[in-house]
C-alpha cells in the first residue's frame, strides 16, 4: 500500500533537514574532544554528572552550562555516552563507540577525527564543486598548494597529519597481526609511504626475523621515531622503492584530491639499494595492500 502523499512530502522534508545539519555532527565531536569530555567521563571510573563533568572542563564564572547539556544529549543519542537518570540526576558513562575518542587508548581515531574537521581541510571540501568541473585538488585551490606540498611546508598540519595516519595505520597492523600468516617467509619487507613507521614496527616487532624497511617522503621521516629491526629510507615511491622481498601499502584516499592513476608495477631497484641489512635476495617482490 502506497504512503499518503502527505506522509512521504514530511519524511522527504525531514530526510533534508537531517543531511543540511549533517555537519553538526563532527563538529559536535570536535567540541566534545577539545573540551576533553571522554577523557574526563573515562577517567572518573564511574557514572558521571554533568555538574561533576563541567568542574573538570573549566572553572570560569562564563561557563556556559546549559551548552554542556547540550552536547551531552547529542552524544547520548549518538551513542558516544550513555545516561541514567537516578537520585534527581543523570550519570553519564562512555559506551564503546565513544571509547574510541580517548587520545591516550592503545587504539583510537581522536588524531583521525582532529584531522578531518580542521579547517584548513574544511577548507578544501568548500571548493569539491570546483574540482568536479575544472579537475585538481581541493587543497590546491584553497591554499594554492597541492596536499604533500601543503603537508611538507606546515609543520603543524605535519603533525596532526601523521599522527592521524598512524592512528589508523596501528588499527589496520593490529587486524593483520591477527589474520594474515604469510610473513613467515618474508626476509624483508618495506612499507611504501610508511608514515612515521609505526605499522612496519609493529610487524617486525611480532615477527623478528623480518628486516623493515620504513619508505616516505623526507618531511615526514623527520619526526618518525626508531624501531627496533626498522631503518627509515626517504624517497619518492613514483620514482624508485627500495630493494625488499615484500612490499605492504597503506591505501588512503583523499576525496579531492585527483583520482589516482591506474594500478602501475612499482620501479623496485633489486641491484643497486643497500637496505642496510645485508640483503642480496633477486627474488620478485609480493605487494601487500592494506
């Protein structure tokens, strides 16, 4: 039976409404994070009030309370927190879901979501409707360079960056670690466009026997910090990669930046890299994408 026409212009009206808001929601995130709403909720190690939680944001006369509530009911219908009503107040607690905001958890997307709602990428979503019609990077026509560019001349975004592809890169080793078992003949393996090394650390670390190898732009290496059986080579993957049994990549796409080309055989240099472990293997490389 056909919905009355009335019903389906109503939903179709709030359909509209939901996605043109549809930002509030990160941004609501953002706030939460900034004031360090989850941390706070985590750390109490029981049911919290809103009064207990305000205490701990700031003790300013111009807190704005009624704000606070706010977000708080927001994060409790997304399901970042819960809350119970008892005694004549809410406790509020963190759910799972809202786990994965706490920046000091062994696995979180706190770096992921600080990333993705700066303004300076925001930035960049404002010109989309460009990039459909002229072709280019978003960033490119916001900043007036493209993203690598950009990333390698802010030391800041660098940062915050890297800290959020390292994020998700220890989410992704941490489902490999536990899924995959073809390293067992790998000698040496490389991690083209690496980061600061975190998933090749983790993986040699599980597997000793492999000599890693972290690949990436010279910027990025700067911060990235040693790891055991790991050496950090800088370089450009279009250009050459180092010699390695293995390869394992990272693939993470940026929605405007330009589509990417068609899958290329990597130019690996098998004869003439000293990957600093003695390794001399001719063999043909495999190509792990993750």
């Amino acid at each position: 039976m056909a919905e009355p026409e009335d019903n389906v212009e109503v939903q179709s009206q709030a359909d509209m409404w939901e996605l043109i808001f549809a930002f509030g929601d990160f941004m609501v995130l953002k706030c939460s994070m900034k004031l360090g709403i989850p941390d706070i909720v985590n750390k109490h190690g029981s049911p919290i009030t809103i009064s207990q939680i305000a205490e701990k944001i700031s003790t300013s006369p111009s807190f704005q309370i009624n704000y606070l509530f706010r977000i708080m009911r927001f994060l409790v219908r997304k399901r970042v927190i819960t809350s119970e009503y008892k005694d004549g107040d809410t406790f509020y607690s963190l759910t799972h879901t809202g786990k994965w905001l706490l920046p000091d958890a062994e696995f979180t997307l706190a770096p992921l979501l600080e990333l993705e709602t700066h303004e300076w990428l925001l930035d960049a979503w404002n010109h989309l409707d460009k990039c459909v019609l002229e072709g280019g990077d978003g960033l490119q026509k916001a900043h007036g360079t493209g993203l690598w560019d950009f990333v390698s001349g802010n030391p800041e975004y660098n940062k915050i960056f890297n800290g959020a592809m390292a994020c998700t890169a220890k989410i992704v080793v941490n489902a490999i670690l536990s899924n995959y078992n073809g390293f067992n003949g790998v000698r040496s393996l490389i991690d083209v466009g690496g980061g600061t090394g975190m998933m090749i650390g983790e993986i040699v670390k599980a597997h000793p026997h492999i000599a890693g190898i972290n690949f990436d732009q010279t910027h990025v290496l700067a911060t990235a910090p040693e790891y055991p059986g790991v050496v950090h080579v800088p370089g450009d993957m279009f250009v050459q990669i180092p010699q390695a049994d293995a390869v394992i990549m990272k693939i993470f796409e940026f929605p405007m930046s330009p589509p990417a080309p068609p899958p290329v055989r990597l130019p690996i240099d098998h004869q003439n890299f000293d990957d600093g472990f003695g390794s001399n293997s001719d063999s043909s490389s495999e190509t792990l994408l993750a």
